[in-house]
C-alpha cells in the first residue's frame, strides 16, 4: 500500500464512511555519515573467544565534535554521541562497548588550549572525564595510546612531557618531569598475551588459596573474551587494591629518532633500553608493532621494518613523502601493512617486503583524511568527500554491496538478485497464461541448470507481504491491476506510471468509451467486469454479463459508471480524464485570483479564464483596473469586447482575420484569446502546436475541446514526441493511454522494443474487452506474441514460451519447433 492508496482523491463527490484524519508519525531515522570525517576507528578485532558478541563496529569522528558508530556488518549508522564542542582529534576503543575520545579547538596565539579526553559506553551513553575537570589551559593533546591488555593509556603532549594513566581506578600513574624527551610517535607491546596473564593469575591463585579463586577465574580473560568485551581492569575486583596487573610495555621516540622502551606494571612505571637513532631515517612520525615485527615511519617517506626476534632491520624507501600513519591489518601472520601518505595511501607486505596495491589522491580518490581496517583483507579509506570506502586488497573495488550485509530483516529486493532471475521474477508474478491456475511458486523451471534461479526467484516470493500474496492470485481487475502491484513491489517508475494510466483508462473505458456518451453501452464480449454483490459492493469483480430483463438494465447501467474508479490526481496533468482536468483548472484559477497581489498576476488570471470561456470572470476582471493604471483604458476596451463577443457573433470573421494577424506579427497569446472567444479553440490548439507550444496546445485542447478535436490536437502531439530530435515515446505512451487509443499504444510499446509490456498490455485489454483480435489487428499481435515467447525462451521458461508461440501465427509454430530442438539437445 502506498500513501496514494490512502489518502482521498481530489473528486469531492466520492466520500469515504469513515473520515480519518492523516498524519506523518516519525517511527526512525536514518542518518548517513556526518561530514566532514576527521578520523578513523575500527573495535578490537575478531577472536574465537568473542564472535558470540562480536559486532563489527567503526568510530567516526567529525569536525563538529560528534562520534557515529557504524555497524559494518548491516551498513547503518548503530549510534551517535554529540561529545565535544570542537572537532574530534583522535578516538581509541579500551574494549568492545567502550572507547576515548579527545578534542581540542584550534590553538590560538600562545598555542595553549582546554582538552576534553572523553570515556564513553556505547551501551549506556555514560561520558567520563578522564583527566577530570581541568579547567586551565594547556599544550594540545598530541596522541593518546591504550595498551594490548587494555589496562594502562598513555597521553602525550605538544611541546609537554606525557602522562600514564590507569584505566582500572582511573588515576593518574605518571607524569614525565619537564626534562622529559618529547614524543613524536608511541606504540605498546603486543607481547603481553593471555598465556602470560593466565600465569600471571595462576601464581597468584596458589598463593592465596581458595578464598580467592573466583577472583582469579574472571582474571584469566581478557578483554574480547568477557560477555559484556569490559575491559581487562573490569576482570579484577576493584575491592582488591592490592592485586598486581600484567606488566606491558611500550616504546616511543623522540625528535632525534632515539627509541626509548619503559614498562608498566601496576603503579610502576620504569624505564629500559635506548636504541640510538638510524642514520638512514629522519624524524620518526609512527610506529606499528605486531608480533616481532616492529615497523617505523619516517616524514621522509622510509619504512624501517625490525626483526624483534632475529634481531636484524630492513630500510625499505617509499618515495612517497611524509607518512602521517601505518597499520598492521587484524589477524594471526598477516603482516599486511597499511600507510597513509598526504598524497595517497599503499598497502604493503611487512613480511615479504613488497608492495601490494597503491592509491594517489586526488588522481584516483578525493583527498584522504584518514585510513583504518575493517576486516583483514577490507581496507577502510575516509575522503574530504565525506564518504567511508570499504575497499578490497587492491583497492580497486570501493562498493559495500547490501547482499553481502547481515540485515536484522530480510529484504525484498528483486535488484539483488542476478539479472536472469530478476527479470524471471517480474513476469512469473505478472501473468501466467500458460498456467490452469495462478500461483506464486514457481515450478515452471524444469531444467536442472536452472534449479538455482528458481531457487532464488521463490525464495523472494516467500518474502513478500502476506496479504499482498493473498490478493495477487485474486485481483479484481486482473492482469493490468497485478501488474500494477509488481511494479509497485519492483519500485519501477516507468512501468508504475504505465499501469496506474492503464488500468484507470481500461477500467473507464469498459465503463464508457471515450468519446461515447455516458449512457450505457451493451457489450457482447463475454469478459467483462461487473460487481460480485449488486449495489451493496463496490463495482470490482471479472464476472461474465448474461443476458438480463429490461427492469435490471437501469441497475447495470449504474455499476457500469461506478466501475470508473476514482480519477486520476492533478499530478498526472493532462493524463487525467477531461472533466477532472478542467475541474482542476478552474479551482487553481479561483485560488489565484483570490490571491491576486499584482497587475501581471491579473492579467494571466484574465488571459486563463479568456481560454477556460470565463467571459463573465474575466469581464469583472478587467473593470476592476486601478483608473491610474496606464492600462486602464486597454482593459475596459477588452471588457467591452469580451462581453459583445458572447452576445453576438456577427463579426466572428473579422476578429478571426485580426487574430490571424496578430499571430503572424508575434502576438501568439493575444490572438490565441480571440481565437478561443469565438470558439475556435481547434484553431488556436493549430497554432499554439505550430509555433512549438506543444503543452499549452494540449492543455487548451483538454480544457476546452471534445474528445475527437482532442484526440487530433494529441495525435500530433504524439508524432512530436516520437521524433529523433526529441524522442520522448515513454510520455507520448501515456498520452495514446489517457485518449484510449489501446491498439496504437501496443503498436509503440513493440516499435520501443518492450515486448513483454506489449504482450502483456496486449492480454489485459482483451481481458477488459476493449480489445478483439481481428484481421486489421492480428499481424501486430502475433509479432508482439511472437517477441515474447523469445523472450520467455531466453529466460529458459520452454512452457511460457510455448503458449505464445501457440498464439504467434504459423512464425510462432516456426519457433516453437526450432524451441524444442534447442532444448531437447540441452537435455541430451
């Protein structure tokens, strides 16, 4: 059902029982991605410990201080917290449900700022401060870090030593003194396993006794592997001050390039080793740690990959420039590497030391603000376009196809589905001919090749409305009405806006035929649609029309009318029947000369009602001109003339000539008017068409003409609407629909190459009986049949294809014959 079904038409005679008041109701909100994007942050990735609670979650930071969680895996936006008051600088996820974030506005002259280092919970929407409230100002924040185990952070500052913090008590562990090196880049240790927190838990557990063991058990896990994903300091009672955490370590450099390496260990914070600086690298600006393999990024455009456990270092030169990040991709011995250059991105193989796929902005993408993993082999890529692209390994593939999301709801979405089976889809739900009885499953596939389309084309069946499915076998006016709710289904503009026309002109034109009068007609063809119940139902059932005494043809003649329908809305303009359009008309008109402002407005208010033959409106128009108007003159000689044309007529001939040479000179409307006030509409329409008015000859012509002046003005309409140089034949179909003129409408749909529209177009007029096959009609329709059953054989639908080849003349006898050796051989 659609909002059209709904809502009542503009006719105010049809009422329905039951006035009911409509409104929108907001019931969800989609939201895409906030732009611009600022950074990029991807949850803890995927183990066998936690995919029971694993969602595939992406923080996106903004320039507007918002943070939106996209859930990959469904493609929507999950959640989105209004944080900051200034862009976001950087996000870090201390678990599964959790993550920080920080901010700080632009620096101004003393280079000082507030930073705001956020805590939130993503199931509950709590923010804590972590740093507290501090309201002095102070160097900007340059990075912040959370170690493996998720238990300790480090916070470092422009031009200011850093700080380690506990994530467990949130207290402050560290503060480096003023002589401390300033750190350009700073990762921790991926060495500080489960094995050694499971050793760590199991000492302990011995030393205390049972007593403690329930604590020990929820040590043993870390933070992916707890069902809420809290992080590891949440494992340990927080009662217990006196237990010890799992040691984890980190390094960091400085502006000189020498590697510092310190350990935490509950409240301990030491230092260890100093590497000295490489001479082949300049000014370290990240690092990426991942097993023993340590990789470092200089602004040069130099990787330095280091071999923890051979103990050796490889310098690998990019030739890229300043390397702003690298990122090792998720997973057990993928080594896969990640590198954000100002100019482009590269993916490259730590371990074999080669470069996988490279991207170059803004020749291949829009300039890249920052880059992030979604999956082991899915890079994420955010561009100044504000879009996140979830690429393949050789980032040439940047489409997240829905098929492959994990919607909470199946969808019905024949554009899913390959092409084949879409398009078998389409016409299995639309007309089954071949068929005794209409049903929804299909079994017309008896191929074992096309097993699997059959397969899929039942199985979005299944999912189609209920009730939906209840009516289609059923529909009251047949094949044009179900096809209607098809295209409906398929969201096909084009065929949606051929089967509402259709079905409303096949249905009036049963009732009455256009250009006939409203009185009713005996039809003799033994399809015709008559009303289930007599008065006391609507007119909308296909039943056959006996024979019936005088005294009920008076009742017949009644439900014929109601068959009519409802007209069209006022949307479809000149498409709607000629009494609607021109009741349209003339309450557009009253509106606008109720809210007449300005002289100009006046004068098209006058100039519609000259063509509508509102002579008195129009006459009262005039003389209501302000007297110091300048034209207030011209307008009562055009009243005086409006009035004496409608009481006489003697001088039609003079103000036709005068028309004609107003016309000639470029004064197109005004002889227009004079045409239409001597009721020579027909000729205005002429000249309107003549002078490229195309529209305003077809609206004059529907508010004013008869039904065969009309059809002549739409008939040349049509031939310019299909000419080369403006081929528009989709609209010139629906003007041949609206003037009832079926047979040419088949005659064009098969010149356009629709033929299953044309066919099945075809079927529902002589199911309607507007439509006979006759000697003058028969080549056409067996050249239409004769398209389908090819059609349907391209399809692999054999039996489909062989009742239209049964309906196609001795060519369709032909290729049924040529059909069966085909498939036959297929078999075989």
């Amino acid at each position: 059902m659609v909002l059209s079904d709904m809502i009542g038409s503009i006719d105010s005679k049809v009422k329905s029982e039951h006035e009911v008041a409509f409104k929108f109701l907001l019931v969800g909100l989609l939201s895409g991605v906030a732009s611009p994007i600022v950074v990029l942050r991807m949850c803890p990735p995927l183990t066998t410990k936690n995919w029971n609670i694993y969602k595939a979650l992406l923080a996106v930071g903004t320039t507007c201080g918002s943070v939106q969680i996209f859930n990959l895996a469904t493609g929507a936006l999950w959640k989105e917290f209004n944080l900051h008051s200034c862009s976001v600088r950087g996000l870090e996820w201390v678990s599964l449900t959790g993550f920080l974030s920080y901010a700080y506005p632009t620096p101004g002259t003393n280079g000082l700022v507030k930073n705001e280092l956020l805590l939130i919970d993503i199931n509950t929407g709590r923010t804590r401060q972590l740093r507290g409230n501090r309201t002095a100002e102070e160097p900007p924040i340059e990075l912040v870090r959370v170690s493996y185990l998720k238990q300790y952070v480090v916070v470092t500052f422009k031009d200011c030593p850093m700080e380690i913090w506990d994530l467990r008590s949130f207290t402050l562990l560290r503060q480096m003194p003023p002589n401390f090196p300033i750190v350009t880049s700073l990762e921790w240790s991926p060495s500080a396993t489960v094995k050694n927190l499971k050793r760590r838990h199991a000492s302990q557990e011995s030393a205390k006794g049972s007593s403690d063991s329930t604590v020990a058990s929820a040590r043993e896990q870390t933070p992916e592997h707890t069902a809420q994903g809290s992080p590891a300091v949440e494992l340990v009672d927080r009662q217990e001050n006196k237990a010890a955490a799992l040691k984890e370590h980190f390094v960091f450099t400085d502006n000189e390039g020498q590697l510092y390496h310190f350990f935490v260990e509950g409240s301990t914070v030491r230092e260890g080793s100093k590497i000295p600086p490489d001479g082949n690298m300049g000014l370290i600006t990240c690092i990426a740690w991942k097993g023993d393999t340590m990789v470092l990024a200089d602004m040069d455009g130099n990787l330095s990959i280091w071999d923890l456990k051979a103990r050796i270092s490889k310098a690998v030169p990019t030739h890229r420039g300043w390397i702003k990040k690298i990122r090792f991709a998720p997973g057990r011995g993928n080594m896969k590497l990640l590198i954000l250059y100002g100019d482009g991105v590269d993916i490259w193989d730590a371990k074999e030391v080669e470069l996988v796929s490279s991207i170059k902005t803004p020749k291949d993408l829009p300039k890249l603000q920052d880059v992030e993993w979604a999956a082991s082999d899915r890079p994420l890529l955010a561009t100044d376009d504000g879009c996140i692209r979830v690429l393949d390994m050789k980032m040439r593939v940047s489409c997240s196809q829905i098929q492959h999301h994990d919607t909470l709801e199946v969808i019905f979405s024949p554009y899913l589905l390959p092409g084949k089976a879409s398009l078998t889809l389409q016409y299995h739900l639309q007309h089954q001919p071949w068929r005794e009885n209409y049903s929804l499953q299909m079994t017309d596939l008896t191929d074992t090749s096309e097993e699997f389309t059959q397969k899929l084309v039942n199985e979005q069946v299944d999912i189609i409305d209920s009730e939906l499915k209840e009516y289609l076998p059923n529909c009251r006016f047949g094949i044009a009405q179900r096809c209607l709710f098809v295209a409906q289904l398929f969201g096909n503009e084009s065929e949606i806006n051929f089967w509402t026309v259709a079905l409303h002109y096949l249905r009036r034109e049963k009732a009455c035929p256009l250009g006939k009068s409203d009185s009713f007609i005996k039809r003799t063809s033994s399809d015709v649609f008559v009303p289930s119940d007599a008065l006391s139902r609507e007119v909308e059932d296909l039943v056959l029309l006996d024979n019936r005494q005088q005294s009920e043809l008076r009742e017949s003649q009644q439900l014929w009318k109601s068959l009519r329908g409802l007209p069209l809305d006022c949307c479809w303009d000149v498409l709607v029947d000629q009494e609607t359009f021109l009741k349209c008309n003339l309450q557009k008109l009253a509106l606008h000369e109720s809210r007449c402002t300005s002289y100009e407005l006046a004068q098209q208010c006058i100039q519609e009602m000259i063509f509508l033959g509102q002579g008195d409106r129009a006459v009262h128009m005039l003389l209501d001109t302000d007297a110091d108007s300048h034209s207030y003159y011209a307008d009562c000689l055009r009243a005086c003339l409006v009035a004496t044309i409608r009481s006489s007529g003697a001088s039609q001939s003079t103000i036709k000539l005068v028309a004609t040479n107003l016309i000639a000179n470029g004064k197109l409307l005004e002889g227009v008017e004079l045409l239409c006030l001597i009721d020579k509409s027909l000729d205005a329409c002429r000249y309107l068409q003549s002078y490229g008015k195309w529209n305003l000859a077809a609206w004059l012509a529907k508010c004013t003409l008869e039904y065969r002046e009309c059809l002549e003005v739409f008939r040349r309409w049509v031939e310019h609407l299909c000419s080369p140089t403006v081929n528009l034949k989709s609209k010139a179909v629906l003007v041949l629909l609206s003037m009832g003129q079926f047979l040419k409408v088949i005659e064009m749909l098969y010149s356009m190459r629709y033929f299953s529209r044309a066919a099945v177009f075809a079927e529902a007029c002589i199911e309607f009986g507007v439509l006979t096959e006759s000697d003058e009609n028969q080549a056409l329709l067996n050249a239409v049949y004769l398209e389908y059953a090819r059609y349907l054989s391209n399809l692999d639908n054999k039996i489909a294809a062989v009742h239209y080849c049964g309906k196609a003349g001795e060519k369709g006898q032909q290729l049924q014959r040529e059909l069966d050796i085909v498939f036959d051989s297929e078999k075989q």
